[in-house]
C-alpha cells in the first residue's frame, strides 16, 4: 500500500510532476491579461469612465508579467539550460511558441504601450530633477524629448495601434496558456476546445478584480476620494465578464456529466472527494456564485456609496481566490487521479522546498514590491500642483 | 640575434602544415572500419508481448532496473496484475513496487486473472515528442524515443502528455527518464535486457525492418493490440491475447 | 550451462543476477548462488493469474518446507 493512494495508479503516476508553481504560473499571466484588458477598454473601445485606473492597469500589468517567468524557472530541472527554449524551440511544441509569446507581449505591447503613454512625464522629469533620478529619467526617454503638440498626436495615435495589436496578443498570451493544458489528449480533464476560453475569460475576471482592489488601495493608502463612477463602470465590465465565464465552465461540466464518458466516473469521484473543498465550496461557490451576486444585485438596485463599495471589495477578494482556486483545481486535479481511471494520488505542498509554499508566497508578494516601485518611478496619478 | 617577422611567418607555417598532415593521418588511420557498424536506417523497432505467457515474476523489472541503473521507486518497466469480475464495473488492479519482486499469490480461481507487463510504447506519432520545447526527447530514425539528458530542460510536459504513464523525472539528473528499448544494447546486437531475462520468452524485442524477423509471421496469424489505440500514438508495442479490461 | 531440461531457455542472469562482470573475468568473478527458497517461488508459487499450463504448485503443501533444491536440479529441474 502506498500512502496517499487509493486504488491503483501506473507506478510513475503517483508523484505530482507540476506544482504549486504551475498554478502560480496561469494565475500571474491571467491577472496580466485581465489588467491589459481592463486598460484597453478605455483606449480603444473609448469607456471613458474608467480612465482613472488606465495607468495603474497598465502597471498592474508589467508588475506581474515580470515575475511570471520565476515560478517556471524555480520548477525546470535545469533552469539554466531555459534559454534554448529561445534558441532551438521545438516548433510543434505549445510550451515553446509560448516564449515568443510572453518575449512579444512584454516588449512589443506592455512596454512600448507604457512608455507611449508616460513620455510626455519622463522628459518633464528628465528635465527638472537632478542626480540619479535625472540619470533614470534621461535613460528612459530613449534619446527622445521631443514632446510638442504634434509628437504628442503621433504619441496617441501609435498608442492606439498598439493598444489594438494588444487586445489579441492579450488575449494569445493567457489563452496560449490554456492551450498548454487543452491540447494534451492524454489528460481527460485538461483536453477540451474550451480550455483556452475558460482560462481567458476566468483571466479577464482576475485581472479586472485586481485592478479594482489595487485601485480602491491605492485611493484609500493616499487619503484619496475613490471616482465612484469609475468603479461602478469596472464592477459592470467585472460582471459581464464573469456571466460569461461561468456560462463556459458550466457548459463544459454539464457536457461531461452529459456525454459521462470513459474518464466520467472517475473525475466525478475525484470532484467528490479530493477536490470538494477546492472546487465547488471555493471556485463555484465562493469563489463565483457569491461574486455573481453581489454583482448582480448592484446592476439591479441602487446602493449607498460605502455599501457599494463594501460588496465591490467583497465581491473582488473572493473572485481572486476562486479564481486561484481554479487553476489549482485544473493543474493539481489534472494530476491526482490515474490514467487508468483506477485510483487517486494526494498532492503534499512542502513548506520551504524549492516548490513549497514559501517560495510561492513570496513569488505572489513580488509583483506588489515591484508595483510599488514602479508607482514611485511613474507614478500613475496626476501630479497635485503645489498650492 | 633578432627574430624578423619574415622568421615567424616561415616558422609558423612550416609548424602549421606540419600539425595538419599529422592530424589527417590520425584521422584516416584511427578511423573504425565501417563496413560492420551499426545502420539506424535498417531497423525499426518494436516490442510483442505474449499476455498468455506472462508469469507475473517480475525479472524484467529487475533486470531493467539493474542494466539502466533506474532509481528506486521508479519504473522503466513494470507489470500489472488485472482481476477481471464478472458484473463489477472495473477490474481490480495492482503493482506491488512496480512488480520488482514478483506478487504476492492470489488464489481467487473465480474471477479472469493474468498479467500485463508494460513499458514505454515506442511510439512513432508520440505525443511526448509533439510537446517537448527544445527538441530533448526525439523519436531516433530506428524508432526508439529517447531523451537526450544533456538537453533537458526537466519542465516535464512530457510527462504530463504520455498516456501510458511511462516516464518520470531522473532525481539525480533533473531530467526526464524512460525506457530506452536498451539502446545500447540493441545497436549492439543484443537483445533488451527485459527481453533476455523473461524466462518464458513473454517478452520479445522485434525488428519491422528485419524481413526475416519472426513478428511478420506473428502479426499475420496472431490478434493483437497495443495499449489505448484511440489515442493513435502508433504505439509499437503489441499485445497478444490482451483483454477489454486493459487499461 | 544447461542445453537441455525446463530451463534450457531461461537465461543465466534471470536467477544469478546481472553477470558481465564474469563474462569479462569467469575466474575471479563467480556468480553467487542465489535464495533458492524465494527464487523458485517467484515463478513456480502457485497463482491464479498465471497461465493454467505452466507448472505452479502451493510450495508449502507441495514439499512441506524442504528447500526446492533437495529434489529439483535448478539447471535441469524437471524429475
């Protein structure tokens, strides 16, 4: 009897190969996608009302981005010999064409879009500090201080363009991810058409509801009024947004209960038992149908601003756990049960390995570190004319 | 006396020439004679596998376990034993250690019992080599997927896309590891060391390639299977007298 | 070693153990004479799921404890 198992598993299967890292890994880019998202409304579909959080999104965005590729790096067996993955990729291989995914989002859309957007403030600043921050600020203007009407025109409308080759590079770079899981048919709980759409549009839901909390955040640690009308306008999009969702990831359960073909059995006993707790207390429950309400109900009646508020708040803080929740139960869920459909495994988290919850509190905590330092150097707000 | 430049481009030369006529010479006289070596073009291997012959002794898995240095408590090869009930929905399985030390004896004469060993499929539309991000694993042009563990990146996505549960990760080398068909002993050859040690000859290593090889007989006058067809991984593993049940 | 009997198609290695060290050196490198008691039972114990032809017997009733090879010459084992 091995512990931890019930029934039978192939003798290889009953080591979990991908970790908590793995999870950590879709829930940094989906949080990326979503934020992008969020700030190319605005750019593009022109939903002034949110205007105040395009920079923060924006922000939010790069922040995690960059400390996307360090759970995968921490998990590879040989994280020094990563870089071939740039050098000699396997073509047929999702995982691979991924890299030049992530290198194009983060150059070519997230940076450039950034540096579009705060040219004008670094060749101000550039100008009028000096010692270090004047050495940064010169570095980051690119040779470039030009920042007359007409460059500013041209400024704009570039922006624009890259904001519009963002939304499909936004929407590749989580749904790419979901491809990774999707198109492996040795895994019945992974492979399915949706599994793209449901990892973009749960990113879309993640990425939104951060960008809300990190905002309400951000006004309330700077003794700020919070743009009511802008937060009511990101709860809308979060809503729809989420309606969706959760109409893909019921379609693709009710078609597995309906069709209930080989694998059925045995992942609807895994859902049961290993993943009750994870799957229909945190995801469906708490993480999205109590969400839904306090979402739906703020389309349907009218509430005080500070209880508005509460149920944004509320409803935003258990959406990032669902949704976390979700990407623990498609990675982890993939691996507890058997190919052979005979038995289960248990995942242990260890504490202070290389895989273990340390590491992944501390990959989670970065991108708020890198934030706050990205925030000081560009700041995101209007600067306050000295009275 | 003062050396010019004209001195050390006249030297230099001469030493140059020189090291090159040595290094030709090393080349065409060191050389291995070709005429008996190894033609990866000739072969195209696979593996048959009697059921009605299996014994369940597990020799293979410690003779494997032996050649390849494999860790413990992994399995380049292991054998399963099925117990088939009449009404029950799924068979009853188990591995003990991956079978390393044979089974336990059941006695139960009332239920369909037999042995199935298992190991890598060899296949030639693998899955594990459609996913990896560098190339690492890679099928060889005699049809043998192996790993090259210089090269590795140990993400395991191979892992995860293998329907047969046949590789796991190295923990000495932080790569990915599986049965190799005895590479270096079949360019050799030998047979697998799986295959030399089934005391009922269960186990069988076989050549596509070879006309002469006793398969193509097999094939015509045998039913046969390999392992989850619908997976259509052109697993070249075949099964004879494997049951429904198999998983 | 033993061209004739049962086992004549059983290869040395499958009971002595991995043997290249002897090919190499037979002199120096003897190959240990193995657990007869659990060597014969991994194949001969009697089970269920093995095939019905093959010669399998409940080794505690079939000899009573006395070790296999009181009786049985492992490299010609048929009496």
């Amino acid at each position: 009897m091995i512990p931890g198992v019930d029934g039978f598993m192939y003798p290889n299967e009953v080591e979990l190969q991908w970790s908590l890292l793995i999870v950590l890994y879709p829930y940094i880019t989906g949080l990326v996608a979503g934020a992008f998202i969020l700030a190319s409304l605005e750019r593009v579909f022109k939903v002034e009302a949110v205007r105040p959080t395009y920079r923060l999104a924006l922000l939010t965005a790069l922040a995690f981005l960059l400390v996307a590729p360090l759970p995968l790096q921490l998990h590879l067996g040989h994280p020094e010999r990563s870089l071939e993955m740039y050098l000699t990729p396997h073509k047929s291989s999702a995982m691979a064409m991924f890299g030049f995914v992530y290198l194009w989002y983060l150059t070519v859309v997230l940076l450039l879009e950034i540096w579009l957007e705060y040219r004008a403030d670094i060749v101000r600043k550039a100008q009028t500090t000096t010692g270090f921050q004047r050495i940064l600020y010169k570095a980051l203007t690119l040779g470039s201080e030009n920042i007359s009407p007409a460059a500013r025109i041209i400024d704009d409308k570039v922006g624009y363009t890259v904001t519009v080759i963002g939304i499909p590079s936004a929407f590749l770079l989580h749904g790419y991810v979901g491809f990774i899981f999707g198109s492996i048919k040795a895994n019945p709980w992974w492979s399915t058409p949706l599994m793209p759409i449901v990892f973009l549009f749960s990113a879309m839901v993640s990425g939104i509801a951060a960008v809300l909390m990190l905002y309400t955040a951000s006004m309330k640690l700077k003794k700020q009024p919070i743009d009511m009308r802008c937060l009511d306008t990101i709860a809308k999009y979060l809503f729809y947004t989420f309606v969706i969702d959760f109409t893909l990831e019921m379609l693709d359960l009710i078609h597995r209960t309906y069709e209930a073909d080989e694998s059925f059995r045995s992942l609807d006993f895994m859902v049961h038992t290993r993943l009750w707790g994870s799957q229909v207390i945190l995801q469906i429950f708490l993480g999205t149908l109590v969400p839904l309400a306090l979402l739906a109900a703020n389309q349907l009646w009218r509430f005080r601003e500070g209880v508005r508020k509460a149920m944004y708040v509320t409803a935003c803080s258990l959406t990032l756990i669902g949704i976390f929740a979700m990407r623990w139960n498609v990675v982890i869920g993939g691996q507890l049960f058997s190919k052979s459909f005979l038995g289960y495994t248990t995942y242990k988290v260890g504490l202070v390995t290389r895989e273990g919850l340390l590491p992944a509190i501390g990959l989670m905590l970065l991108p708020f570190v890198i934030f706050f330092v990205l925030i000081k150097i560009l700041p995101p707000w209007p600067e306050r004319e000295a009275t | 006396m003062e050396i010019t430049r004209r001195d050390l481009f006249n030297v230099g030369g001469k030493l140059l020439v020189l090291a090159s006529v040595g290094a030709t010479l090393e080349q065409i006289t060191g050389a291995a004679p070709a005429s008996d070596a190894y033609k990866m073009a000739d072969h195209w291997w696979g593996m048959l596998i009697d059921i009605d012959k299996c014994i369940g002794c597990g020799n293979c898995v410690r003779a494997c376990s032996n050649e390849n240095s494999v860790p413990q408590g992994y399995f380049r090869t292991w054998v399963e034993r099925y117990q088939v009930e009449e009404g029950k929905a799924t068979p009853t399985v188990e591995s003990p250690n991956g079978a390393i030390d044979g089974f336990k004896p059941q006695k139960r004469a009332d239920v369909k019992s037999f042995f199935v060993p298992k190991l890598c499929n060899q296949c030639a539309d693998s899955p594990c080599v459609q996913v990896c991000p560098v190339g690492a694993t890679f099928v060889s042009p005699d049809g043998v997927v192996l790993v090259d563990k210089e090269y590795c990146l140990g993400c395991r996505y191979c892992v995860q896309a293998c329907p047969y549960g046949c590789r796991y990760l190295h923990p000495e080398t932080d790569t990915v590891d599986k049965c190799t068909l005895c590479y270096h002993r079949i360019t050799k050859g030998l047979t697998t060391a799986c295959c030399e040690n089934c005391p009922t000859g269960a186990r069988q290593l076989v050549d596509f390639k070879n006309p002469k090889d006793p398969v193509h007989e097999f094939l015509r006058h045998n039913k046969v299977q390999v392992l989850k067809p619908y997976m259509a991984t052109q697993a070249k593993v075949y099964y004879k007298d494997l049951d429904g049940s198999v998983r | 070693m033993h061209d004739a009997g049962r086992h004549a198609t059983v290869a040395c290695e499958a009971c002595h153990g991995p043997l290249a060290k002897h090919a190499d050196d037979p002199g120096a490198n003897v190959p240990k004479l193995p657990q007869v008691g659990d060597l014969c039972r991994r194949c001969h114990e009697k089970d269920a799921a093995k095939p019905q032809g093959f010669p399998q017997v409940v080794t505690a009733e079939h000899s009573g404890g006395v070790p296999c090879d009181s009786c049985h010459q492992p490299h010609n084992p048929h009496l």
